[in-house]
C-alpha cells in the first residue's frame, strides 16, 4: 500500500486539501496562490493528502506541484489530463506519491496499462469515475483508490445526490477500496454525508481556494464533533440553528412526545435532517433516520441507531427517559464507532462532554426551549458556538 492510499486509508472522514489555481466551471479561485505555502497550511491543518492541478487550463504546473514537496512532507496526488507513462514518470520525479486517472478519457487497457505502470514506479492512483458504467469499469478494473466525482466534467453540472448513491454501491460492492468524494463539498454536513455514504475521503478545492483562508476553512470542514439540534417544530427554529452553525436539525416524528412535529421541515442547503422514531423508522423526507428502542410506559426508551437509507451508520446515547444517570458520559466514551451524544446537553456543560467523550456528533433539546418545542434562540446559538468552538 503506498503513502496515498494508506494515508486515506485510517479511521473517520480523511481529507484531499486542493490546490489550484483556477477552474474551468468558475473562473479564477486564487490566482495568486503559493502552492508551497499552501500545502504546509494545510498539512498543520490536518489534510491526509494534497491535491495539486498541474495542467495550465487550472491555472498549474509542474513547477507547482515540485514547491508542494519542498514544502510539505504528507502524500501530493498530482492532477492533470494524463494519458501515458511519460506523464506518470513526470509526476513521479516532480515528488507526487500518486496520480489522477480519468475514465472519461482511458478505455480500459489504457487505464489498466497506466496502473501498471504507476504501480511500477511507486505511485498510487486515483482511478476517477463520475456515472455508474465508469464506476462499474474501476470495480472491475480492480483499482485500490476510486473517486467519485459529483461534478459532470462535460457540463460542470454538480449532483451530490447522484455521488452518494454511487459512492454507497461502491462500498457494498467492494469493502476493501479506498473511496473518494471529490467535488460538491462545501460544508461539514455535505462532508459527513459522503462519510456515512461510505467515503474514507473528501477532496476539497473550489471550497477552500475560495476562502479567505484556506487552511483555516479546511480545519473548519474536518472538525468533529458535529452538532445536532433536535426537537425542531418551527421553521423559525430552523432558520436560527442553522444560521448559528448547526448540522444535524432533529425533528421527533412520535405524536407521544411533548416535541412532536407535524412533518420534517425544509432545512437548509449544506445541512442534515433527521427523524426521529420510535421501534422502527416510517416515511419522510428526512436525509437520515434516529430510531430509540421501545420502553414500555415510556415515549421511548434511552439509545437509539442512526440510519442512512435503512443501514446504520452510528450509535446515539442518550438518557433515560427523564431520569440521570451519573455515568453516562464514562459509558459513552467507550462505545466503537460513531457515537451521537445526548442527553442533558447546553451551552454549559457540552464543551466539557466533547472533552471527556470525544464523540462524533453532540445532540440537544429539552436545555435549548422555553416551552417543549419552542426553542429560545441565544440558547441554541450558545450551544451551537460552544460545541463548534
């Protein structure tokens, strides 16, 4: 396994911080840009991985990519429109430990020949895919890296959507790949979203060559935990949690509940819903599912499973149903995996959870209301700024 892959290869949401330059869907992004200051930034910034456009239609070149390795020591994935060893020996020499390859522009004996042949000097590749037949032709391929592009590179059109749904084949059809989300990123939900769809890695450009400071916004999009609202019944009270940075906004779908909402609100783009159940999840419109165990003579009982599409995809611990239970917070912090935290959370006390928990996303009602489904709004910014800060 060569640097690259290895490098994305680890537990969570790794992340291919992009340098370039320009792009041909949005014009100039940065055309100032010093690829050797950048890719230090991102390195203390967390990156598993540097991407680097090295074609002039990004505005790049090898030159670029060389600064990168003088100034960074983590794995450089060298990105252009190639097509024969010669261009794989160039990046090699250039410093990059992989390459991209596009199934846009190679048939399979070109694409299996340039494995090969990277394979043969050392790099990694990423094998690039953005419909089903492409995908279906990396599988098939045998390729270790595959990205999944949301972007159509003929129409510049984004359909995240259409990823997801390709990148959650993927990781059925072959477990062992490591699977790329590339493009259509721009916030921590929308990166969660490709993790929970089976995604070891993100690749970020546009959204951070954009920014003002682009390390800084790369911290920003890898930072855990995420923070859920739930208990939403007011469109108002979506607008404020999402407005003040939340993620995840919850809405109980059980008429038991003092929260009840009627249906799962709009929520807005670069943002998660969740419904909330009790024994088994129903219909909505809601892009995951939370569902509690039963209790008899309880609305629900304590823990629950978050679902993506049927599948789980985290554990969610919470109290007992208006009772305490003073070692909640030790019993938390060693369950594997993905642990939604709730249960007594606001901005008092969920800074100090996050620390002795460490968990994947944090999760509060009841403490944020001033009536059972009405939120009080500098509660829930508070809480929000608490957990994010």
């Amino acid at each position: 396994m060569g640097r690259f892959r290895e490098a994305l290869a680890g537990p969570g949401l790794a992340a291919i911080a992009e340098i370039k330059r320009r792009s041909p869907s949005a014009g100039d992004l940065r055309p100032d840009a010093d690829p050797a200051a950048i890719a230090a930034a991102y390195e203390r910034a967390g990156a598993a991985a540097v991407s680097v456009l090295v074609d002039e239609r990004f505005g790049g070149s090898w030159d670029d990519l060389r600064a990168a390795r003088a100034a960074a020591t983590l794995p450089l994935l060298a990105k252009g429109f190639f097509s024969s060893e010669d261009d794989l020996r160039t990046a090699r020499e250039a410093g990059a430990d992989a390459a991209l390859l596009l199934l846009r522009d190679l048939d399979d004996a070109m694409c299996a020949r340039l494995l090969g042949a990277a394979s043969a000097l050392g790099l990694d590749a990423l094998v690039e895919a953005h419909d089903a037949a492409e995908l279906e032709r990396a599988l098939a391929l045998e390729a270790p890296v595959v990205g999944v592009n949301a972007r159509d590179l003929s129409t510049f059109a984004i359909d995240r959507a259409a990823q997801l749904e390709l990148v959650a084949r993927a990781r059925r059809r072959a477990p062992g790949r490591v699977l790329v989300a590339e493009s259509g990123i721009e916030t921590r939900a929308q990166g969660a979203e490709a993790e929970l769809a089976g995604a070891d890695a993100m690749l970020v450009g546009s959204a951070l060559m954009r920014a003002p400071d682009p390390a800084g916004r790369l911290a920003e999009l890898l930072a855990r935990p995420l923070v859920k609202v739930c208990g939403l019944t007011r469109e108002e009270d979506v607008a404020v949690a999402a407005e003040a940075g939340a993620d995840l906004l919850g809405f109980v779908l059980v008429p038991a509940s003092p929260r009840a909402a009627a249906e799962v609100l709009p929520v807005p783009e670069g943002t998660l819903s969740v419904a909330v159940w009790v024994g088994e999840a129903g219909e909505s419109a809601a892009d995951l599912d939370q569902v509690h165990e039963r209790a008899p003579g309880k609305v629900r009982g304590r823990d629950a499973v978050l679902l993506r599409q049927g599948e789980p995809v985290a554990t969610h611990l919470d109290l007992p149903w208006e009772e305490d239970d003073p070692a909640h917070w030790e019993r938390a912090a060693t369950v594997e995996g993905r642990v939604v935290l709730a249960g007594g959370l606001g901005p008092d006390n969920v800074r100090e959870a996050i620390a002795r928990v460490r968990p994947w996303a944090v999760d509060a009602s009841s403490r944020l209301e001033v009536a059972p489904g009405v939120k009080d709004h500098a509660r829930v910014r508070a809480y929000v700024e608490a957990a994010r800060r």
